[in-house]
C-alpha cells in the first residue's frame, strides 16, 4: 500500500514539473515569439523575456530581429552581351511589426525566398544597362541602384540596410582587354599630364624673362631721368671706411654731371726721427 502511494506521489510530481516546463516559454534577446495555439497565430507578437503559455497547446515560435547578413551570387548580362558573376553580401533585418506576417508567409526566413530573388533581379536590370567596362568602374553606381529597387520590390515587410558587392568575375578575356585598355589610359593620362608640365614650366621661363627684361628697362629709365641714383647706390654699399675722391665729372671747364671715382684713402708713413 505504502509502495503504490509512493508511485502515485512521483507520477504526480513528475506530471506537474511537466505541466510547470510546458507552461512558461523564454523569447531570448534580439528575437521576437510567435504564439501558436492549435496551428492558430496570435496576430501580437511576444517582446523577448519571460512568460507563461498554455501547457501542451500553445507553442512559441521565435524570429530574429536583429541584422542578419547572407552571401549571395548573381549570374548577370552586361549591355554588349559579356557574362558576369557579381558575389554580394545582403545585409537586412525584420521590424518588429512585420513578425507574426513573415512567420505566416516565409516561415521566419525570407532571405532565400523574399530577399534574394528581388537583390538579383536588380543587380541583373541595372548591368543590362551598361557595358562590362562601365559596370566594373562603375561599383558603388551599381550598389545604390540595386538598393534602391531592391527596396521598392520588397517593400516594408522587411527592411534592406545595405547591398556589397564583394566581386565582379568576368571572362579571362575580357578582363586583359579591360586591363590593357586601362593601362593605356593610365600612360596616355601620364604624357599629357608632363606635356602640361613642360608647356606651364616654359610658360613660367617667358614670364620670368619679361619681368626681368620689364624691369631692367624701368630701372635704365629712372637711370636717365635721376642720375644722382648712382651716387645714392654707392653710399648704400659703402663700407664705413673714409674715401678719398680722385676723379670727377665735375672737372675744370667740364661742367659735366658724370659720377666721381671713389678710392679708399692709404694711410700715410710718419718720418723717421731716430736718425738711424
């Protein structure tokens, strides 16, 4: 009797630790619950914590909400018909009030079955518009075009926080044409840019030659017109030492106005009184 009571007290409690595991559910951070109750979705969805569900009826399902970031290929057409292989990373997340409907229609995932068809599509209409050449040079042109529809096809079910495209693969062929073009371009760039060079250097010379040439010719003028301007450069290079003038053009029966010669005065010898 004892021992058949004893079983009932286990039975019980392991049934109402059962009951207590299956009564309570936990939304861990940065996902959101679904409340399913006999294959019926609660319209609200759970914020992340704690709570209590009906045991063995209801399930919780969970949706992150947090950024997710998926790798994807798109086999595209360049404008003159080149093959390319674009390799993006998708990086997208759920609002909150779009939860319980991305649960209902792409069962919590929506990248493989929302997301990238819509980035490929649009990768594959804007490389269709350009050349090989133009899509390669033209990388961040192709990303913010591709986001931009991206986004309009999607829609506000889901929110695209950015597209990077990784890799544009071409054809081994197409990639030395595009390399050997770009090469010339780089030599033709770099001669142009030492004729330009050379034409402002000889530019510079010409200039400089006529500043000089300006210059001598107004420093001859003011020559002509002040001849005193000579004898005013003499004193500003004088030395301090007293000089003796030798010559002049202030000559007897001269009268002319020419400049004098300045000599330095030699310092005389004083007799010799010793008689020796």
């Amino acid at each position: 009797m004892k021992q058949g009571f004893a079983i009932v007290v286990v039975f019980s409690v392991l049934v109402l630790l059962m009951l207590a595991g299956s009564s309570c559910y936990t939304v861990n951070p940065g996902t959101r619950g679904v409340k399913v109750t006999l294959g019926k979705v609660d319209p609200r969805f759970l914020p992340e914590g704690f709570g209590f569900k009906t045991p063995f009826v209801t399930h919780i399902e969970t949706v992150p909400v947090r950024q997710e970031t998926k790798a994807m290929k798109a086999e595209c057409y360049s404008s003159d018909l080149q093959p390319m292989t674009l390799t993006v990373k998708v990086l997208y997340r759920i609002p909150e009030q779009s939860v319980v409907k991305m649960f209902q229609e792409y069962a919590g995932d929506p990248f493989d079955s929302l997301v990238a068809p819509r980035v490929q599509e649009a990768l594959k209409e804007f490389t269709a518009q350009n050349t090989a050449e133009q899509n390669v040079k033209r990388r961040e042109l192709i990303k913010t075009s591709a986001m931009e529809a991206s986004a309009k096809k999607i829609g506000t079910l889901l929110l695209l926080d950015d597209i990077v495209i990784e890799n544009i693969d071409l054809s081994d062929q197409l990639e030395a044409a595009i390399e050997a073009k770009m090469v010339q371009e780089q030599e033709a760039s770099k001669s142009k840019f030492i004729q330009d060079k050379a034409k402002v250097e000889a530019e510079t010379v010409v200039i400089k030659a006529r500043a000089e040439a300006e210059a001598i010719k107004i420093k001859g003028e003011a020559l002509r017109e002040s001849p005193d301007l000579i004898n005013l450069n003499i004193v500003e290079k004088w030395d301090g030492r007293a000089p003796q003038v030798i010559g002049g053009g202030g000559a007897s029966g001269g009268g002319g106005n020419g400049a004098s010669i300045i000599l330095p005065i030699q310092p005389q010898r004083q007799p010799d009184t010793s008689g020796r």
